[in-house]
C-alpha cells in the first residue's frame, strides 16, 4: 500500500476532489484531482485489506469526492459500491473501452456532469 505522491495542501473549501480508481492485476490504482491538477496517485493490494485501507485512504478526504471506477468485472463492481456507500459521494462507472489508467478516470470525474 503506498501513496506516492500527495500534495502538501489539499483542496480548500467544498472544492471536491476527483478520483479515479482501476483495479490492475494484484493492485488497485489511484489518482487523485483536486482544482484541474492531480494531487496524489498510489496503490494498494487487491485484496480484502487493500480494500480496506483504500476505504481508509477515501475517508480521510475533507472534501466531497467524486469517483470515477472502471468496471472490469465482478470485483471491479464490487469496489465501486464498496467505495460509493458513504453520503455525499458520486460514483460514475466507467467502460474500461473507455479508459482505464486511475489518472484518466481522475479526469473523467472531473468533466462527468
């Protein structure tokens, strides 16, 4: 599980943060877009604890979030409920025909209406 790159401050205000999220292989990828620029980009485990932790990651944000998850079967669907449960939040799923890198789908929250 890392994060590799997160910005010092993150979004001010009710500005919300964008993130896109792919499953590839064993790992689960992230980026994350706040302000037309992204702020952080990581991964974590697929499996049931990097489920977790990427639930943690996703709680920690003070700002609305809004998620964009490629749906590459089951498991990807799985996630994106998993990761849309709380209040407040908007999923959007994405065809991995449309795109399928976590930056991508950070960019695609961003302009979904």
């Amino acid at each position: 599980m890392s994060i590799i790159r997160q910005e010092e401050e993150p979004p001010a205000g009710n500005d919300k943060v964008c993130i896109g999220i792919a499953l590839d292989g064993e790992d689960i990828r992230v980026a994350a877009r706040a302000e037309g620029r992204e702020i952080a980009q990581g991964s974590f485990p697929a499996s049931p604890v990097g489920t977790a932790a990427l639930l943690c990651y996703l709680a920690d944000w003070q700002a609305p979030l809004r998620l964009a998850v490629a749906t590459a079967g089951a498991a990807a669907l799985g996630l994106a409920l998993a990761v849309g449960a709380p209040h407040g939040r908007e999923v959007f799923l994405v065809s991995t025909q449309t795109v399928h890198a976590a930056s991508d789908l950070a960019r695609y929250a961003e302009r979904a209406i």
